[in-house]
C-alpha cells in the first residue's frame, strides 16, 4: 500500500500572505519525502481562499525540483477548464522535469462558482471531460492527436513534449459518474474517494459505488485499486484536537456550500455556513482520526482493513491550521503512529491490491 501526502493550500485567514501558505506546503512535502511517503497530492481550485493553488502542474514542476523521490501527482486537474492539447504539454514537460516522477490525476470538477468565471457550463462538464479524456488517452499513447468532438475540434498535432514514463504515468481519477467509473475501469484507471468529516460507513457507501461500476468491467471487489483520503491530526491535547476538528468541520461546511451553490465571499474569502445534518464536533472527533497517536493509528487500521486501499493519502494541514502545528502532527504520524500502522497491519507496504497498468 502507498502513502500520500494531501495539500489543498487554504488560506482561512487572508491576512496570511499567500507566499507562507507555498512555503508551509512545500515543507510538509519534504518531511512527507524524508518519513517515506510514495505521492504529495496537490489540489486545483480557483478565485477564493479555499484552495491557493490554480494550476498544480505548476506548483508540482516547483516541488520536483525541490524533492527527489517523491511523486508529484495533481489532485485533481479540472479538465473541463483547459485545453487539452496544453494539458498534454504541461503533463510531459512536468513528467520529464521530474525525472518520471509525475501521476495524473483527472475530475470533472463541481464549482459553479468556478466553471462561470471561465465560461464553461458545468451541466456540461461530464461531456467535456469525456471528450477531453479521449484526447488526453490518443495523445499519451500516440504523440499525436486528431479529433472531432462536440467540444473540440483538433487538426492532426505532434505532442512534441512526450511523457519520460511510457506508455502514460499512472492515472487516478475523482468523480461517480456510472460511465466515468467504467471508463476508468477499462483503461486501469485508479479511483481516489474522499468523504470530509463523515464516518467509515460514508467511506464503504462510497466505495461500495465505484465497486459496483468496476465489476462490470470485470474488476473484483477484492482487486478494486482504490484511493482513499483522509484528514488526520496527532495531539494529546484535547482543545487541539478539537480546535482541529473545528477546521475539519470549517472545510466542510465550504464543500457543502459550493456544491450546494449557495456559496458567499467577502472579496477572495469564502464564507463558512452550518449545513443541515453536519456533524457536531464530537462526532467529528469520532468519526476521523484526530487525536493521540494510538487513536488515530487505531482508525487509520480500522479504515485501512474496511477499504482495502492501495492508496491512503493524508490531508495534514486544513482548515487554518498553523504551520507548525501541522508540521509536528506530520511528524508524529512518521515517528509514532506510522510504525503502530505498520505492525498491526503486518506490513504496509505489503497490504491491499496490486494495482492495474494504464492500458490504451
């Protein structure tokens, strides 16, 4: 199984230059390098402070070169709001700076917010994605893309910038499309899931979703490749830890707002709303692995045991979090609670599924 290390970049407090929250970013990823981690995650979102980071092929070119063993993987590109043809460029020049260390990682996207400001309707971002995909797959495999979409009209182009990592870097998808899901299926495609400050049972709902559409392209529910992200933080004290489930629930309550489309900014500030049915801070507390090392190593195994992940990726810093408080917590998950994980699971490196290859 691999670990990941996940990074949305917030900024709750805009007073916080947006120069530290790169710095603090950047440095988790390099304590994440020297514990062992396999990926650093780097999401994509725009116009507010939820997430500082609108183009982490970018950001993810400046962390190759500042890590040497740590893949670099986008998560998640939003297709609908690029060109394809760029997002090949970019992908190659990234995975050949880096030396092959780059994964892909594809969405849909969910923002209205967004999808207004770059002109693209998000009732049609399902369409656009799939045709974008069909460009992305030709062009990875061929150095070459001709195509006549609904979308996107290609004359024949040479990708003149092709991935070191042949035939395609690996490939993780977020989305619960039915006919997404199948295609990611057939091209061994690997399905990361997230669900915020809800239960384990939330997580197997999910999870029980993408299973059945990748069984009916013939993957068993044993060799399901799955990802799974989860927000973690190591304290002993008890007003920490739920000052950190406070911030779980912060981040949460900015999701449920643009998915909802009845988010509010203030400027770049996107304005917090209880949502109905969240989760108390209890519950928080309960529910996500938050709290002293045996605590949140006993959560992780019980997640880890329900999922059977390939894939466990880590989101340390959220909500607000101090930089140094995130960066002990990171800390105390490599010295402590990382190697409780790996006894009780007899290896981590050893558990889970074998992944598929990307097949074209």
């Amino acid at each position: 199984m691999e670990l990941g290390l996940f990074s949305l970049l917030p900024q709750r407090d805009i007073a916080t230059p947006v120069g530290e929250v790169y710095r603090d970013t950047i440095e988790n990823i390099r304590i994440a390098e020297d514990i062992g981690f396999d990926v650093a995650w780097l999401a994509e979102h725009h116009f507010g402070n939820y997430c500082m980071c609108p183009s982490p092929l970018l950001l993810g070119s400046h962390v190759a070169a500042l890590t040497s063993k740590i893949r670099i993987g986008p998560a998640v590109l939003v297709l609908p709001l690029y060109n394809p043809l760029r997002v090949l460029e970019e992908i190659g020049m990234v995975d050949q700076l880096s030396g092959g260390r780059l994964v892909i990682g594809y969405g849909s996207g969910y923002q209205a917010f967004e999808f207004e400001r770059f002109e693209v309707s998000l009732s049609e971002n399902w369409d656009i994605t799939h045709e974008a995909m069909d460009i992305l797959e030709m062009g990875l495999e061929h150095q070459v893309v001709e195509y006549r979409g609904k979308y996107f009209q290609i004359p024949e182009t040479p990708i003149g910038v092709p991935t070191l990592q042949r035939p395609s870097p690996q490939v993780i998808i977020a989305g619960n499309q039915p006919e997404y899901l199948r295609r990611a299926a057939r091209r061994g495609y690997r399905p990361i899931i997230t669900v915020g400050p809800q239960s384990i049972e939330a997580q197997l709902a999910v999870r029980g979703h993408v299973a059945e559409h990748y069984a009916m392209e013939g993957i068993a529910d044993a060799d399901l490749p799955l990802a799974v992200s989860r927000a973690i933080y190591i304290t002993d004290n008890r007003d920490d830890a739920r000052d950190a489930a406070e911030r779980m629930l912060y981040t949460a309550r900015l999701v449920m707002a643009f998915r909802g489309r009845y988010e509010q900014l203030r400027g770049v500030e996107v304005v917090p709303q209880p949502y109905d049915g969240e989760p108390d801070i209890d519950q928080i507390l309960e529910n996500v692995p938050i709290g002293g090392p045996e605590i949140v190593a006993e959560k992780i195994v019980n997640e880890i045991r329900a999922n059977r992940p390939y894939h466990y990726a880590i989101f340390a810093q959220y909500g607000g979090i101090d930089g140094n408080r995130a960066r002990r917590s990171l800390e105390r998950f490599g010295a402590e609670v990382l190697p409780a994980v790996d006894k009780e699971l007899g290896g981590i490196a050893g558990f889970g599924p074998t992944p598929p290859s990307v097949t074209f």
